[in-house]
C-alpha cells in the first residue's frame, strides 16, 4: 500500500505528458488544416464540374439582360407611336 507521505510529484513523469499533450494539439491543428483543404478542394472541383457561375457574373448579366429588355420595350413602342401619328383621315 502507498501512503500518502510517499507520493511526490515525478516532475519528469508531468513535463512528458504535458509534452505528449502539447504534441498531440499539434497533430490536431495540423490534421483540421489538412482536413479543411481538402474539403474546400473537392468542393471547389465539384463546382468546377458543376459548370456553376459566380454571383458577381450572374449579377452583371441579369443587369444587362434588364437593360436589354428596357430597350426592347421602347423600341417596340416606337413603332406603335408611329403609326398612331401618320394614320390619314379620309372623312
């Protein structure tokens, strides 16, 4: 049996497992770096072949795709004004 006046702290027991945790939180920062890069990577590929655009491109084109379609609308007007100014009165 161990009495308690016989328990000192093995100073070098302690500093090996506070190293061997310290190792351990290393491995693990590196490990979640390697993980993330990974997943952002397949994620990027899978973009990739998704043949997606981004949401700048998309935002650029639907504003000139509205601008379009509002010089459209008033060129389509302008015949119709054209027509109601040169019709002939034969009364």
């Amino acid at each position: 049996m161990i009495k308690p006046g016989n328990l000192k702290p093995n100073v070098r027991a302690l500093d090996d497992i506070a190293s061997l945790a310290g190792g351990a939180v290393n491995i693990l920062a590196s490990l979640r770096h390697q993980m993330r890069n990974e997943i952002k990577s397949r994620i990027d590929e899978t973009i990739d072949r998704l043949d997606l655009v981004s949401r700048e491109d998309y935002d650029a084109l639907q504003a000139r795709v509205n601008e379009l379609s509002e010089r459209l609308q008033k060129l389509e007007q302008k015949p119709k004004a054209k027509k109601s100014s040169g019709k002939k009165n034969n009364d």
